[in-house]
C-alpha cells in the first residue's frame, strides 16, 4: 500500500513495485478495488481473479501499446509513503524451524533435550497480538516489564532485546473449517517479511508454562509488499526430510517449502543470511494444523514461520542464537559488539526468491529503530 507522503494513511491505495517505482494500480487497471486503502478487498476475491491480474500487469508492462499508459501511473518509490498491506485479522506466530528451536532449547535448557517431545509431531504455535502489528518504518519502543531478580522479579526496561526474522503469510479466503494441506493455495494470498520484536529477559520471566505474552505483544513489524504465492513457483522445494512422518493431516502435499534467502542487517551492517528453505514445517501445514480444530479463518489473518534459521552460525535469525544468549557476544564489521539490541539500533530484513526469468524476486524490506523506554 503506498500514498502520496504526508502523515496518516489519506489516500491510500494499492501499488506494485516495479524496480524503484510503484505501479499506482487503481489507475493503471481502472479498477476501484485497488483504491482501498488495504488489499483485503482483493486478497477476498479468490486465486482466479489474483492470476487474472496478474497476467494484465505482465501484460501492461511487456505488450509495447500499454507501455506508456501503464508508465504514466508509475511514482517513483522516494516520493511516496508506504503503509500497512493489509489489515489484520487474528495473527498466530509459529515455532516452524527446527535449527532455531533446537538452538533455543540448547540456551534454555542446557544439558536437555534440544526439542520438547511434541516438536516433530505438530508445528507449534501461539496466537500474537494483530493491533501491534506496524508497518515498516515504524520506531519500536523498548518495552517495561517484569524480569527474574535475585530476591524477587524486578520491573524495568527489557534488558535482552532481540529482532527475529520471519517469514509471514496472509489469508486471502477465509475457510470456516479445516483447510487441508493440499488446499494452501486456495486460501493464501501472499507472502512477506516479520520482524517479532521480543524482549527475552520478560519472556523467561513470564512464560512459566504459557507461551509469549507482553515480551512480544507491544509491537511485531511487517514489510509494506505482499508478494503473491502465485509468482513464488519457481521457489518452491522439497521442505527438510519428515523424521518421523507426521500425522496423515499433516502429510506434505506438494513441495511448499520456499527458497527464499532472507537478509538481517543491524545498523546497516549484514549478520545473518537465514535460509528459509530450512525451515521444517511448511505454511501449507501451518494452516492446516491452525485450522483442524475448526478454527476458521478470515481475509487478513496472518500467520508466521518463527525465526528463521539455517545450520551456520551466519544464518541464525535472532541475537538469542547469535549470541548464544549473550555467552558469544556478536561482533560486528565496523568493531561495535553486541549480544542484544541497544537503544538507537536499526534492524533491517529483506529476502530475495528466485524467479522464472533466472533473476531475483525481492521482497522489499522490513525495518525498525529501537527507541528509549518511555518510563511509566
Ligand atoms: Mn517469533
């Protein structure tokens, strides 16, 4: 979604990005349900209609008559602003990627198991708060709350900071029972960049036995572009050998794990090149294990991958790993050290996929600067 600069969101309407510029496309198609202010109304319509459009914007932009027509609705990217692709409906984070999850266990829980027992047997979840969802861009206040203290918990600024990298997926028609694997792409729209912002010193605190809560309710950041399923064929893989084969419900049915290489930067600097195609659970079984209770879905809902990981130590997807818990502090090409965020620091994702043509589908980019604590 993009708009002609200025605050708020007046104005707001669909775009395609194309290189630097967008394809204001409302204007280009004459068709006004690109002027909503969010792709819900589209994203509602079905994968008929996503290819139909599709093809004409390959065709506006290849077939020699439309060219100048389709150029004289283009904005160049520096001149607009950029906004929240969807609205969101509910949102569940998932726990997909077994090198972070066994990493995670390892720092939690020396000496143990890495996995819990339940690990391989579904993908695990919890539902995240959607009215914290921002757009890229957006300053991420350092939260307040409780921590673990030597005579009692204490209360303060979150003292471990940490971004992770995630892949994100929205409902573009929502099911009122259980969707089955083979039908993700019935359902799912397209796919985009997550930051969880999570503060790991009040999730150890508070998660005593639920799962996360206000160490990641006060803001989780998505990238301004959706890119559609559809055009994501050419990254599709085999996902990660099924060890054990999963319940029948959860049986793969298609290869739809993604090829996607995912960039983390901090303070412009590279840290880690996640390898989405590692993650274990696919999407398609995401929707289907969140939906076989019943639970239905809506246009906008969202769901994530968890941090994604690879088996290197430059392909893990939050400081919690990098810096093994702040045990391995990270030091960074121009010298400065960390093992959590600071205040002032900028986390940036992209990701990139290969695409039909041989080139790379990018995905834009999510970013966010840590703010001060604003003391209660
Ligand atoms: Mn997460």
């Amino acid at each position: 979604m993009f708009s002609d600069g200025g605050d708020g969101t007046g104005g707001a309407r669909v775009g395609v990005r194309i290189g630097d510029s967008v394809l204001d496309l409302a204007r280009a198609l004459g068709d006004e349900v690109f002027g909503e202010p969010s792709l819900n109304a589209f994203m509602a319509q079905g994968p008929a209609r996503w290819a139909e459009v599709r093809a004409r914007i390959t065709d506006l932009l290849t077939a020699e008559q439309h060219r100048g027509p389709a150029a004289a609705t283009l904005r160049p990217l520096s001149a607009v602003r950029l906004h929240l692709p969807f609205t969101a409906g509910d949102y569940v984070d998932f726990f997909g990627n077994e090198y972070h999850a066994a990493n995670a266990g390892r720092i939690f829980r020396p000496g143990g198991e890495p996995l819990t027992p339940n690990w391989k047997h579904l993908p695990i979840g919890y539902h995240g708060r959607s009215g914290t969802i921002v757009p890229s861009g957006t300053p991420v206040t350092r939260p307040c709350g409780q921590r673990r203290g030597t005579g009692g918990p204490t209360f303060g600024p979150s003292r471990l900071l940490d971004f992770e990298a995630e892949v994100g997926f929205v409902v573009g028609v929502g099911s009122s029972g259980p969707v089955p694997v083979r039908d993700f792409a019935e359902h799912v729209f397209g796919v985009f960049l997550l930051n969880d912002w999570s503060s790991r010193d009040l999730q150890a605190w508070e998660s005593q036995p639920l799962g996360p809560f206000l160490a990641k309710s006060f803001a989780t950041s998505v990238s301004p572009w959706v890119v559609p399923l559809q055009a994501l064929e050419p990254a599709r893989v085999s996902p990660p050998p099924r060890d054990p084969e999963p319940l029948p419900y959860l049986a793969d049915a298609g290869p739809w794990g993604l090829d996607l290489t995912l960039e983390v930067r901090l303070n412009g600097q590279l840290v880690a090149r996640p390898p989405f195609a590692a993650t274990y659970w696919t999407a398609a079984q995401m929707l289907a294990h969140m939906t076989v209770n019943g639970a239905s879905t809506r246009t906008g809902d969202l769901f994530a991958s968890g941090t994604v990981s690879g088996p290197e130590r430059d392909q893990r997807g939050c400081l919690l790993e990098l810096s093994w818990g702040g045990a391995e502090p990270l030091t960074l090409p121009d010298g400065s050290v960390r093992s959590f965020l600071e205040d002032g620091d900028e986390v940036t994702i992209s990701a990139t996929a290969p695409a039909s043509d041989g080139t790379r589908i990018g995905f834009g980019e999510v970013t966010g600067q840590i703010r001060p604590a604003a003391h209660p």
